[in-house]
C-alpha cells in the first residue's frame, strides 16, 4: 500500500511493454488489460468478447499473495520500477487462468521450449487482473528518443510527407541484404513507402540487444533511397506465438497508420520444439494473417525466402532461381559462428558497417566474458572444483575471474534468506545477478551453488547469455558418495528428521538434461575435472592456449 492507502503494483518489464502499448493507443481498441470475459473469448475464438478480432491475451499478472488484498472495483496504482506512477487500473476480474489451456491456444503448445510457454509457467504471476485503464505518464525512455513515435505521431507524420501508402517491416534481428531486397521488392511492387519497425522491447531471449540492433539500422537505412524509407522503434514484448502473433502485429501496424505489412517466412517462430521439428510450419502465419487480412483493414504482403544468385550478383526469391543456378547462403547459426569466431563475414550478405556495429557489440569468443555455472548435489565437489579451475584460469591471466561459491554467497549477499524453494530461487537470482554484471564486463565467474531447480538455472542462463557464455558443468556425483563424504554432518541430521527440506533427501534435486559438461568426481581427481572444463571452454572458444 502506498501513503494513499490505494494497492500499488510495480510493473514487470513485459507489463511495461504491454501498457505503455495500451496507453498510446497501439494496442486498440483494448482499453485496459482484458478482464476474464474478454480473456476466455480470446482464447477461444481471437475476439473480445463484443466480436472485435484481437488474437492476444494481455493480461496484468500478479502473485497470489498479492491478489489476496486486492476488491473488485477499486483501483490499483501501476508503478515503474523506480516508484514512479504510470497509470491506475479499475478493477474488473481477478482470476486464476488455466494456463495449460493459454498455452496451448495462443502458442498451439505446452512444450516449456517454446519461450512464450516457459514464460507463462515459470516467470508470470499465478493470478491475473483485469479492468480498465487511466493513463497518469508514458513509460520514459532515454534512448534513441529520435527514433521513439506514438500511433498518433507516426499518422501525423505520414499525413504531413504526403504518404498515402506506408508498408511496415517487423524484425527482431539485425537486418542484412537480404531483408533490405526484400522490403525494396515490397515497396517497388506496391509503389509505396517504407516503414522499417523493429522490436525494441522483449524479444526472443538470447536475441542481439537492441542497442547494437538500431545501430545497424542506422547504418543499414543510409543504403535506401532518400525521402522513401522511415525508423521507428516498437516498445512491444513479443510472445513468439508464430501465426497469432502475426495477426497481431498486422493490427498494430495499421494502428500506426500503415496501410501494408509485410509477413515473411516463419513469421515470429521460436525455433525447434523437443522433437526438433519447427513449432509453426514455414508459411502458417502468412495464411492466418490473409485470413483476415479485409477485416483488419491492412494489407498483407507475403514473401518467401530470399537468396543470393552468384552467376548473377543479385538477390531473388526461391522461386526465380533456375535449377542450374548456384546460390550462396548463410543460415543464422553460420553467421553467429562467424561472427563468435572472428570470421570473415562476405559483403554480399551484409553491408561492412553493419557488420562493424556487431563486432564491436560481440567480439570473438575468446575475447568475451563468460560465467562457468557449477550445480550438483551438497558434498559432490563442486567447490573444489571450482577453486581449482579458479587457480588454473588465474594462471592464464586476461581476464579478471571471480569464484561466487555457495556457502560464501549465503554468508555475504544472502545471509537473511531461508532455506524454501522461494529462498533458494531468490539466492540462485543473485549468483546470476552478479555474474551477468561480470559476464557483461568481460570477466570470468565461477558459481558453485547447489542450485537444484532447473527454472531458475533457465532464467540466469538467459540472464548471462545476453553479455556472454554460459557454461554449465553438471557435477554428477552420485548421491551415496556424497553421504559418504558429508563433511559437516548435514546428511546424517536429514536421513534423522533434524534437517528438513535437504536436497537429495526430502527435497528434490533436478539435473540439467543439456549441461554443457557432466563430471562425477568420485571417478576423476579435481585437477582432471578442472583439465576437462579447461578443454570445453576451448573448444567452445572461450579460451585460446
């Protein structure tokens, strides 16, 4: 409660993107977050309740604890994370969604690979609010404020440089040549001027940061024709919902006044499921989206993919090229791994400003920072380890390292906490927090906590990820030696009831199933399991000998 005795709730950086959208008018005609009414139609039909078409839930997610205080009808104060009021919100539904049914109408899945399902499990709150909206202040931004337009900025702006037709590009990557032809053919064939719209909110993690993103579009847009070609930025928090997102973002587009929108191939897909089979097939979006391309009042334009015909030094669609004609390629995994390794990096894919822009965002591996992530069972040797890779890395110099153990973080950073799963997750949030900051500043960290569940170990991967390497080392030391070796006695006092919540005993220990390295010290000496991980940061070109 805050001095006005209103509830108060600070906005996670998703409901941030989500109400600044719907406060500037980018997600109309939604009013506020989508009451449960709206909620079960939307899931269920991809209209809100009065018939408008509206693929995505937005909905304002709080914990239940939270949700216990909270009255139908009263209004709650919606704050930044530094305190300051952004809107308040009418309270009309507080409800408990089914989320296994959210996921599999909006994304068509309940696999935890998929980014949007894994959010929705394990990082989005248990009780949802709806109601209406009152806006107090826009989020601030202070970067590229330049480049940063309302739906009613962008409409004035059309109007007044005589732009009748506008058509929109959505990328969430760093554009190449490839793009830049493919959004020239757009606007060729419709005689129509550019919209390059890029998402600057949440993307898919592991994405490239959009700092070192719009830099490469302002390289990237000096290559367009003058007075036919505008950047804006998007502040939206993408879901990766394939073919629903794909209606979504047309009908944002066209509330930014753009008259057509270009959807591509495999349009806002996540990748692989656990089958390694795609989520959404290659051309479902562009289907869906044509749908109900005359009620949305935009137009869509479809593309297949674009290629690069050697013999003829140009750009063509796949369906242009002769079968006789070769064509050069480089999937995204290539051109990381050119980028990562330093690589030369052809100027018919990319424009070497643009390419500069990303070296100087993400230079080589062995020139990056990176966290050596160690889990495993109490008493398993992680520590040890870890001390001995430690010395070894020390002794290569380069890179300041920094060893974040368990029993030395719990005493200095996390003294307070308990040991419930809660806790446990808060101290697991801490390490990452840390080790991002290291990660991010070229450093080297070394965290040897317990860490047993794998949410957690998820979200402070993607945390690091987007400064630099995240190595997990499974330490896989069966559980009956490390009661054997049970140093302080901890085992004992669990198998006799004194110690309750233990891991491995009445509290479950879950292993990563894709640990970058696995190690049972009970076969190894920690010299050799040290050598091993040595031997995996350089194949993994972390390091150089």
């Amino acid at each position: 409660m805050n001095k006005n005795n209103k509830p108060s709730w600070d906005l996670s950086p998703r409901q941030l993107c989500d109400i600044e959208m719907l406060l500037s008018g980018a997600f109309a005609p939604l009013k506020g977050f989508l009451n449960q009414a709206d909620y079960d139609s939307v899931l269920a039909t991809m209209r809100l309740a009065d018939g408008n078409l509206w693929p995505m839930p937005i909905t304002l997610d709080v914990s239940a604890r939270f949700a216990e205080s909270l009255q139908l009808g009263e209004t709650l104060e919606l704050r930044d994370p530094e305190g300051v009021l952004i809107a308040t919100l009418q309270l009309e539904s507080i409800w408990a969604p089914n989320k296994d049914l959210e996921a599999l109408k909006v994304f068509g899945s309940n696999d935890p690979l998929h980014p949007g399902v894994y959010y929705l499990h394990h990082q989005a709150g248990a009780i949802y609010l709806g109601g209406t909206l009152t806006a107090v202040e826009l989020p601030e931004h202070y970067d590229y404020r330049q480049h940063r337009h309302t739906p009613a900025e962008l409409k004035a702006l059309f109007k007044k440089l005589g732009w009748h037709k506008v058509v929109a590009f959505q990328t969430r990557n760093p554009m190449h040549r490839a793009h830049q032809e493919l959004t020239f053919r757009a606007a060729r064939e419709l005689e129509a001027n550019l919209l390059i719209h890029p998402v600057v909110g949440m993307t898919k993690p592991g994405d490239i940061d959009h700092f070192t993103r719009v830099r490469c579009y302002e390289q990237l847009i000096k290559h367009y024709p003058e007075q036919t070609t505008f950047l804006s930025l998007l502040h939206l928090a993408m879901r990766m919902a394939g073919p629903r997102e794909a209606v979504w973002h047309a009908l944002i587009r066209k509330n930014y006044g753009c008259t057509h929108f270009i959807i591509g191939r495999d349009h806002a897909g996540p990748g692989k499921n656990s089958q390694g089979q795609d989520f959404y097939e290659p051309y479902a979006a562009q289907a869906l989206a044509k749908e109900f391309e005359a009620e949305m009042g935009i137009k869509i334009v479809s593309f297949e993919n674009v290629v690069y015909v050697q013999d003829r030094a140009e750009y063509l669609l796949e369906s242009e090229v002769a079968p006789n004609e070769a064509v050069l390629t480089i999937s995204g995994t290539e051109f990381r791994r050119r980028l990562r390794e330093g690589l030369e990096i052809p100027t018919w894919f990319s424009y070497p400003e643009v390419i500069t822009e990303l070296r100087r965002s993400y230079p080589p591996r062995h020139q990056q920072g990176f966290t050596v992530f160690f889990t495993g069972l109490s008493g398993s040797g992680k520590s040890t380890v870890a001390n001995a890779l430690m010395v070894k890395l020390m002794e290569m110099g380069g890179r300041p390292v920094t060893l974040l153990d368990g029993d030395v973080v719990r005493k200095n950073l996390s003294s307070e906490l308990s040991f419930s799963k809660e806790h446990r997750d808060l101290n697991i949030r801490r390490i990452g927090y840390v080790a991002s900051e290291i990660t991010k500043n070229g450093g080297i960290a070394i965290c040897a906590p317990i860490a047993p569940y794998s949410a957690v170990r998820r979200e402070v991967r993607e945390l690091v990820e987007n400064y630099g390497g995240f190595i997990e080392i499974h330490v896989a030391t069966p559980l009956a030696e490390c009661e054997r070796r049970d140093r302080k006695g901890l085992y004992a006092k669990a198998r006799s009831g004194l110690l309750k919540g233990f891991t491995g005993i009445d509290d479950p220990y879950e292993a990563p199933e894709r640990p970058e390295l696995k190690l049972d010290t009970s076969e190894v000496t920690p010299d050799e399991c040290a050598h091993k991980i040595l031997l995996t940061l350089e194949r993994l070109g972390f390091i150089k000998y």
